[in-house]
C-alpha cells in the first residue's frame, strides 16, 4: 500500500498550479511567433509548460510516497533429539529405525504450516538429526540454550524434547526452560522401570598428582533391589595390558535402595598419565555389568620444583614468600636459615637468598655453588645485607647506600618491562601498597636488567629500582632491593579479601626465573597428555633455523602409534610461521608420536606420548527420568508423550491458539523524485514543446 504524503501544507499545491500558469502565460501569453500557424498551437504549448512548471514546482516541495510492507512469519517447530548412548541402550535396531521413521514423519506433517528446525544434542549440539546414538555425554541444557539464542527474538512456536530425561555434564534443564517460555512437547524415550543392578556411580579424584604422593579417591557405589547381598570392591593399577591388584575391599549391601561411598588411598610411584581400575563383583540377575567398572586416569608429574628461601635470620616476608608460593603445586617450599643450613645446595631448583650475603655470614661456598650449577636465585636485600659482597656477586643493580639508614619506599610499575605479562589489578594497586625498607643511598641498573617496579620515595618517583629481573653468565637473576613484602600480601588481603594481586607478582617473578628455556630448534607439542574419547587430539609444531628464527618452509609429518603398534600417519598444515595438525578422534588408549622434518641437510625429530580416556557416563544412569520431562512440558503448557502417541503430536500443536503466525508491518518513506518515471514525465513534456517550438520555427 503506497500514498504520497508532503512535508508543507495541502494548500502549497495551489501555489504549484500558480507558478506553472504564470510561467506559460510569461512565456506565450503575449508570443507572437507562431501567428502564422494555427491558433491553437499557442495554447498547446502553453499547456505542456504549465505542466512542466507545475510539477517542477510540486518536487520542490519533496513529496515522500509512503509504503506499508506487511510480511507473515510462520511459527517456528524446534524438534531436539537426544543421540547419546543411554538412549540407543534402550531400543533394538529394529525399534532405532522404526523411531527414526516416526521422528521424520513428524518433520514432514510439520512442514506445511511451521518452519521447521531440527538439532541432535550430546556431548554437543549440532543441527541436524541424528539416529546413531553414540555420543558419550548428555546435556540438555546445552541444547535449550542454544535455541534459546537462536530463537528468543523470533517467532519460536514450540519444542519437541525427544530425550529420555538423564543428563550428565551441564545444569538442570528445568532452569533453562523457563528462559524459553514455549510449550515443550517431551518425547519419553528409554525405560523408567528400576531392575536389579550394581553399579560405581562415580570416582572423585584429582586429575593431577606428584610422584611419591599418595592421593585418596572417593568411589560411589550404589545398588538397587540387591538387600542383604555382599560384594567386593577390587583397584587395580593398568600397566601396559596387565592388571596390578592393590587393595579390595568388601561392601555389604543391608538394603534395597544402596549408596555407600568408599575411600581408597593410591601410590602415586610413577610419573606419566596412570590408568587405575575399579571393579566390583558382579552379582546375580544385573541388568548390565558394563556399569560394574570404572577407570580413572591421573597425571602423575615429576616436574615439582624445589625452592629453598634461605634466611640470614627469622622474618615475616618468609612466611609471606612461602603462602604465595605454596598455592602453586609445582613448588615444593622450604625455609631454612643459613646458621643451621648444612644441605647440598645443589638439589634445589631455585634459591631465594633473604638478606644474603650479611655482614656475619657471607655464604661464599653457597653463592659460589649456586654461581658454578648456574642455578637461578633471588636476592631480597635489607638491613642485614652486606651491600658490598652483594655488589660483587651479581650484577643486577649496583647499590651505593648506608646500610645503617632505611628509607622508605613504594612502588611505581615500569610500562616498559617486558619478560612477561602483568594484570591491570597490580598495576592499579601498586602505588597504594604500604612501604618498603629499602637502604638509603643510589640504585644503578645495569643495561641487561629488567625493571619490573621503580621505588617511589612519598611522592617522588625515581629510577632506583625495587623489583627487577634479568640474566647475567647464562644464569636467571632477580634482586628486591627493599624488605617488607608481608606488608604487601597483608595489605593486600585488606583491600580485597584475598591474596591475589600479590601472589601474581610472586608467582610470575618465580616462573621466569624458574623455567628453564627450551633451545630445541625442532618441537611438537600438544595442548595436553591426557584427552577424553570425544575431544579431537591437537598438535603444534615449531621449526627454527640456526638464527633461532620461526620458519615452515619443509614439510612436517607425524607417525601416532597405539599400543599395539598400529601406525597412523599425518602431514602437518602450515598456520603462520608454524605448524598446526588436527588429528580427529582416536579411540581410548595410549599413544606416542613423533615428528619429523629435514632442514638443510639435517633430519630432526620430536617425541611424545598421550592418554585418550574412555568416557563411560551413559553406561552409569540407564534408568530413564521422565519426571524431569513431566516438570519441563507442563512448565508452559506442554505435553509429555510416548513413543507410540508420536503421530498426535501435529494435531496437538496445530490446535494450540498461541502458536500462530505473526504479521509485521514497516513504513518506508522515499522522496517522489527517487521515481524514474517523473523524470521520463519531464523529459517528454520537455521535448514535445521543444519539438513544437522547432518544428515551426521559434527557436
């Protein structure tokens, strides 16, 4: 529907009609050129330029046209359908395609009045329908949030939940239901009735642990319709294909509903991804003893540093040192004082030298061996230094001042430090952290030292360094040249409840001296050593020539390896100035691999080996929860149906007054002279009177 609509008064377009009378009458009112033609050429002419001013005129008051668009859209049908494993458990093949025949048919009777949108939901959500029934994890919530995304500002008519209600990995779908405010029309699948089963219903663990650790596991062990049964709980350690028993212990079953939550402590005596197995017996008339098994899998590290904070006496920053240290599992803390200190320094990974060297004990043999091993150190310098050794043994930042007279100072954080990243938290606190003591006198930097914080005396900021870093003879240094940092870590937890901002600094200083640099010119890596079954396994590779340069010129292969020897090979895709694989799903197991390349001349090689764990979920729950589908449909006025009632469906849904098509209505306005053919006006009336003028003579 269109109209014109003016942006001045109606009575305009009288003014309109005057201009072009006056501008004809101007022109032929008085024109005695064609007095030798036809008396009525004069008015004819007359007339066509009446119109051409009058409708010059007219655009000049830019007319709009004003159109109304009306467009209908359907109701949209979501159908979601549930392919995990517990699902596929519950039907035979023959129940799978007859289902898969009903679920299409449905598809189709929707087509006609209803857009229709179909996801499968799992271990993820995908959109299509899928019938294989062979993802490892259910999560419905995952599935109602992404239509709600997809859906929430669209004319969303309803669902159709076809799941048999278990989940196991996201929220409640009940709390996202409500986000969704659509009937949800659930699909019952699987069976409710409880059978006889035993079963491990979970293993807590860590996922991560240290060699010589010994870590304690929780088994959940439930049982139904088993009363006054007994069985036995075995572990065992996997290594390579052979069983290792370590511990078994009898359960007694006195009821029918059974839970009964079990500890079981394991020796972590071998680094690598360790398999541990727990089995119960199984008893007689189970519905399925694949639920009788559960394997875990932990990561037992090697890789704990030791640091020792070696003391020239007692005070508060140790203990404040060690807390933010500690939280970090990869360090192994120990604080010792240098009187009583008769260990081989050697066997520590890092060493921080609290007010070390002092004036009654210089540490030679210590600082020397420490210089010799090329082990990284950090000195924290205060009253009790002995600023002239300190000065002699490592060449950070000379200091030049009375070791008699404290000075107090505070931070100022150096925008261009650059051996690793700081959080804008830090930077923002810093100048309001309590002072330091630092000694009186001059702070000199040398050019191979990073400062990471100057000192700020009151007001002043100078360029004294406070907190730097830096690596001198092949060995990673850091010097603070004040004491005092339980005052920050104290102050730190007053202003924010917790620790963080400082245990950040610590931390991170601790890491780069810590980590010993990889000068490898040839690496494959992967993002972790131990996968679950459902995750693609991702590789990184990095070749360097001999200027220690990123480069991907040579093609890259990997040959992965399972445990029984069987090959699979890949060729590595260049990303950047590197290498990127993605190598897919394998099934659970242990693999190496090893990459290899040739570069002028030389043949380099990298190894490695990773854990790919079975994801055993759905084989734990596979008694279907309808009530959770009954909550969820009659939330907002759906249904829960069976199976065999799948066909009432479309009835049901058509017959619902609130799902219906929405009418949208938009207003467009475009000027009048946009139009082509008031131009094409123009241009003929223009040309008839021209061609008229010339035709018989006025031009």
């Amino acid at each position: 529907m269109q109209n014109i609509s003016l942006q001045y008064p109606t009575w305009y377009l009288l003014l309109c009609v005057a201009l072009g009378l006056l501008f004809a009458l101007g022109l032929y009112y008085k024109d005695r050129s064609f007095r030798e033609q036809s008396q009525k050429l004069n008015p004819i002419l007359g007339f066509l330029r009446f119109l051409t001013g009058t409708l010059i005129s007219f655009l000049l008051l830019t007319p709009m046209i004003k159109s109304v668009e009306t467009r209908t859209e359907k109701p949209t049908i979501v159908i979601a359908q549930d392919a995990s494993e517990s699902v596929g458990l519950s039907m035979t093949d023959e129940q799978k395609q007859a289902y898969q025949q009903q679920i299409q048919q449905l598809e189709g009777a929707f087509a006609e009045k209803f857009h229709v949108k179909t996801y499968s939901f799992g271990d993820h959500v995908r959109d299509s329908l899928d019938f294989n029934f062979g993802d490892k994890i259910t999560n419905i919530s995952d599935v109602l949030q992404t239509i709600y995304d997809d859906y929430s500002h669209q004319n969303l008519g309803a669902i159709i939940l076809a799941t048999d209600g278990i989940y196991n990995e996201g929220s409640n779908p009940n709390y996202l239901s409500s986000k969704l405010a659509v009937p949800i029309y659930s699909i019952a699948l699987g069976d409710t009735t409880v059978a006889k089963d035993l079963f491990i219903r979970q293993v807590l663990s860590n996922k991560i642990a240290y060699l010589g650790d010994r870590m304690e596991v929780q088994v959940d062990i439930s049982a139904k319709n088993y009363a006054h049964k007994s069985t036995k709980l075995t572990t065992y350690i996997i290594e390579g294909k052979k069983l290792r028993k370590l511990k078994e212990d009898v359960i007694q079953i006195p009821k029918k509903d059974f839970f009964k939550t079990v500890s079981v402590v394991l020796p972590m005596d071998k680094s690598g991804v360790q398999q541990f197995r727990f089995q119960l017996t199984p008893l007689q008339g189970e519905i399925s003893t694949a639920n009788n098994v559960r394997d875990i899998y932990v990561e037992v590290l090697d890789a704990r540093q030791k640091i020792l904070i070696l003391a020239e006496a007692p005070h508060p920053d140790l203990s404040a040192m060690k807390q933010s240290l500690s939280a970090n599992k990869n360090y192994d803390v120990t604080i010792k004082h240098i009187k009583n200190f008769t260990e081989p320094i050697a066997r520590y990974d890092l060493v921080i030298l609290h007010q070390l060297p002092s004036h009654t004990h210089a540490a030679a043999n210590i600082l020397q061996t420490i210089k010799e091993k090329h082990i990284p150190h950090l000195f924290v310098v205060g009253i009790q230094s002995d600023l002239a050794n300190l000065n002699k043994i490592q060449s950070l930042i000379q200091i030049q001042a009375s070791e008699q007279k404290p000075n107090l100072v505070q931070g100022n954080f150096n925008d261009k430090f650059s051996l690793f990243t700081v959080d804008d938290r830090l930077k923002q606190a810093l100048p309001d952290f309590n002072p330091m003591t630092a000694p009186f006198g001059t702070f000199a930097a040398s050019p191979n030292t990073q400062v990471l914080i100057y000192q700020r005396i009151g007001k002043i900021k100078t360029d004294y360094p406070l907190w730097a870093l830096g690596e001198a003879d092949g060995t990673k240094t850091g010097i603070i040249t004040a004491e005092g940092l339980w005052n920050w870590r104290l102050f730190d937890y007053m202003q924010h409840q917790n620790h963080e901002i400082f245990d950040e600094l610590m931390t991170k200083s601790i890491q780069y001296l810590s980590v010993k640099e990889d000068k490898r010119r040839f690496r494959v890596n992967i993002s972790k050593n131990l996968y679950k079954e459902n995750e693609p396994i991702m590789f990184n590779a990095e070749l360097y020539n001999e200027n220690y340069e990123l480069i991907n010129e040579p093609d890259v292969n990997l040959v992965i390896t399972d445990e029984a020897d069987k090959e699979y090979p890949f060729a590595f895709n260049r990303q950047g100035n590197s290498y990127r694989l993605n190598a897919g799903f394998l099934p659970a197991g242990r693999y190496r691999f090893k990459g290899k390349t040739h570069f002028t001349g030389k043949d380099f090689e990298s190894n490695g080996r990773f854990t790919i764990q079975q994801i055993q979920l759905e084989k734990f729950a596979t008694t279907a929860n309808h009530n959770i589908l009954q909550l969820i449909s009659n939330e907002f006025g759906g249904q829960l149906v069976y199976p065999d009632a799948i066909s009432t469906l479309p009835e049901i849904i058509k017959n619902k007054s609130s799902i219906k098509a929405i009418m949208y209505q938009s207003t467009r306005n475009s000027p009048l002279i946009n139009l082509r053919w008031i131009l094409g006006i123009l241009i003929v009336l223009l040309a008839v009177e021209w061609f008229f003028r010339k035709y018989f003579g006025g031009y």
